[in-house]
C-alpha cells in the first residue's frame, strides 16, 4: 500500500501467510512502523550535497536480517527493512522473559568463544527461525509458524516485549539514516578514498566497519536522547512522542531506570538475532561489521558517554542498569538453553543461545577478547572519523550547481597529474646530478 505521505509500506499481512501473519506479529506493531517511519522523515535534516533527495521506507515481508538502502532515480533513496528481524526480537523476547527473574543458574559447559569445535554445540532446530538465515524465505516462515506456538507469550510480558521491538526498530532505523546524514555513499565513491584508507591504516573491510561504528554511534545518540526526552517531556509535545514510542499514559510513568533497561535488554536482543557462534572474536574480520559483542560494548559506552554530557547522575544509572540488565539476559537465556533440550526433545549436542548463553561474568574467558578487540574498533571509528572529515573538507570546495562526484573526480585527477609532475621533476633532478 502507499501510505497518504507517498512511502512504500508493503504491511505484513498478504499472500500465503495470511491467515497467520497476526499471530506471528502483532499487527499494532505494523502499524506503529508505519507511522513512526513517516514521522521520523517527514522531521529529517536535511542531507549532504552528496546524499541529497528524498528518503522513503518499505517494511517488507521478507525473513531477511538484512537491512538496505537504495539508490531511487532523481537522487533520493529507500530503506527497506524486512519484517523478519523485528520478528526475531519479539520472539526472542518472549522466549527469554519466560525465564526472567528465574535466578542464576550453572554456566553451561564453556563458551562458542572458547574455542570448542562446532560439532560440540548447535541452534536447537526448533529455533533456528531465530538467529539462521534462509536461502528459500517460505522456509522462514514455514519455521516461524511451527516455533510460535512452542514459546511461552507471558501476557504480563507482552507490553515490554512490544517495547523493546519499537526499541529495536528505532536504533535500526537510525542507523541507516546515519549512513544518509553522514555522507557514506558519496565518501564510498571518492577515488581518494583508497588513499586514505592507506594512509590511516585499515583495509577496506575495516573501514567499512569503521562507517558502521559511526552510524551505531549516531543511533545511540539519537535513540537515547528521544528516549529520555520522552520521559522528561511534561509539555503537550509529548502526545507525539507518545505515539512515536508507543508508550501509553501508564508507561509514560515509568522511571528513567524502567526505559534503560527496556533499551539496554532490546538492543541486546536484537544483537543476539545475528549468530556469532561459528565466528570466534578473535577471527571475526572481512564482515564489513563488529563482532556483535563488541557492537554491544561500543553502543553501550556510546549511550553512557552521550548521558554523562547531560547528566553525571543519569550516566551512572544507566551503568547499573546495563549491567544488571546484561547478568538478567545471560542467566535467563542459560536457563532457557537448558531448558530447551527437554522441550524440544534434542540429545548430544551443547544447546547455543547466539550471543548470550554460556558467557557471564562468572567465566571470564571472553572479556579479554572483547576488550583488546573493542580498542581496535574504537581506532577503526577514529579512522573513519578522520577520513570522513577530509571527505567533507574536499565538498567544501563543490560549486554551486556543479556535481559532488564529477567535482571530486576531476580534483582527484588533477592531483594525480601534480603528482606525476613532482615525480618527472625528481627525476629530471638525479639524473642532472
């Protein structure tokens, strides 16, 4: 359907999965997408000379995990998001609010991130609609519409777990605008970029994840402070922030404390959908990503760094949560692994949780590797840092009227041809002497 706003919304519900669609996903929370996403543009700064136009979004009804931006004709761009990694998080959500407050419980046997051999652990079956990718997509929901009714939907635990989806849906919308308002695309075709990668030290899958570490951190900034405004906010404004939330009167209430961790749990989960266990930290490159664990730590510090401008106490608060959050997430999904081997019925193999089971503070093991690998990817965001501001500084220069990418190009050419000239002289110079 087009929405009255003119974006693309391919809703949920339609085709084969008709008649099940809303038992899988709420509907409401469809809706909220939709609406949310055009307010959110219709509020957008304006962008770039280089990424200029305008932005539309689809929510499609795919099981990717794969967000994209694309190219429109006349210069402007559409997100499109599949429906299948919001539906992940709501599901893992439930799954792990099942154990919730269930006390901690025996680590169980080491870590994926300890080097034991994949033979040793696996995705029980049943939940790999969760954390797997699928080449045929009716394969996803075939999986979906058989794990459904497996996991426990506490009705006490429905309005968080709607919570922490629209938690998610907005750090992932931010974080594609980022790579718009940044200027990505536009930096990724400068033909000094090769240059200067060089010059900075990383490789091209480095950089990349450098590009991402400032589209996590533009989306923390943004998620946080929305966040925060929202439950601040004592004006008539907040009638439409509410709507952008999804907060009712009553959650309106809730603490800052009550909002961090909703936050905090969320953005975990929706690392979790992404399935590290195969790709050990310390080879965790060429992904064009950080190892989720180390995403988390980066966002994290992102968000305390972002509150402690504002507010000392506020930053504080959210280290508590956070860590209290992150002890509650890995003694539930540790209980909920153990637990899954006899509900589903498997035999042999360690049960993997992706991200969360078998590693807590308790064990120690993967700290080391996430600390030493989360330094690197603070210089992998500073070189991008610095790479994107020569990007901006050489835009400056653009005439009006006159083409970003041609207006580089030709630069760069003559740079080159300077260069060939210095070159020549030199060696005209030894040659003499």
């Amino acid at each position: 359907m087009i929405s009255d706003r003119g974006v693309p919304m391919v809703q949920l519900y339609g085709g084969e999965y008709r008649d099940n669609a809303a038992s899988l996903f709420p509907p409401e929370l469809t809706e909220y997408v939709r609406v949310v996403s055009e307010m959110l543009i219709a509020g957008f700064p304006k962008f770039r000379p280089a990424d200029h136009g305008s932005v539309n979004f689809a929510l499609v009804n795919h099981g990717s995990m794969n967000i994209r931006v694309h190219a429109l004709e006349g210069g402007g761009r559409i997100i499109i998001m599949p429906v299948g990694i919001l539906m992940r998080v709501y599901w893992i959500a439930h799954a792990v609010l099942e154990y919730w407050l269930d006390g901690p419980n025996m680590l169980v046997i080491g870590s994926p991130l300890d080097d034991l051999p994949s033979e040793w652990y696996e995705i029980i079956g049943p939940l790999k609609p969760l954390f797997a990718e699928y080449d045929n997509d009716s394969d996803f929901w075939t999986g979906m519409t058989a794990l459904a009714p497996m996991i426990k939907r506490v009705e006490q635990n429905e309005d968080d777990v709607r919570s922490m989806t629209r938690i998610c849906f907005l750090f992932l919308f931010w974080h594609e605008l980022a790579h718009l308002q940044l200027g990505h695309f536009g930096l990724r075709k400068n033909p000094m970029l090769k240059h200067w990668r060089e010059w900075m030290g990383v490789d091209e899958k480095e950089f990349e994840a450098g590009l991402e570490s400032q589209a996590d951190r533009f989306a923390s900034r943004t998620l946080i402070g929305m966040l925060v405004g929202e439950i601040m906010s004592k004006t008539e404004q907040g009638h439409g922030l509410e709507r952008m939330f999804g907060l009712n009167k009553k959650e309106r209430g809730r603490s800052l404390e009550r909002i961090f961790n909703l936050a905090t749990v969320g953005i975990m989960l929706m690392l979790g959908t992404f399935w590290p266990a195969k790709k050990f930290i310390a080879g965790y490159k060429g992904l064009g990503n950080q190892h989720p664990l180390v995403r988390r730590e980066m966002i994290v510090q992102t968000i305390e760094n972002e509150l402690a401008e504002q507010d000392t106490t506020r930053a504080e608060l959210w280290k508590r949560t956070e860590l209290a959050s992150w002890e509650q997430v890995v003694w539930a999904t540790n209980r909920m692994s153990m637990n899954a081997h006899q509900r589903y019925q498997t035999e042999g193999k360690i049960t993997v949780a992706p991200l969360f089971s078998s590693l807590s503070y308790g064990s120690g093991y993967a700290f080391p590797f996430i600390e030493a690998h989360q330094r690197r990817a603070v210089y992998l965001l500073s070189a991008a840092d610095g790479i994107l501001e020569k990007h901006n500084d050489a835009l400056k220069g653009v005439p009006e009227g006159v083409d970003p990418d041609k207006f580089l190009e030709i630069r760069y050419k003559a740079v080159e041809e300077a260069v060939k000239q210095v070159e020549k002289t030199m060696r005209g110079l030894k040659k003499s002497t």
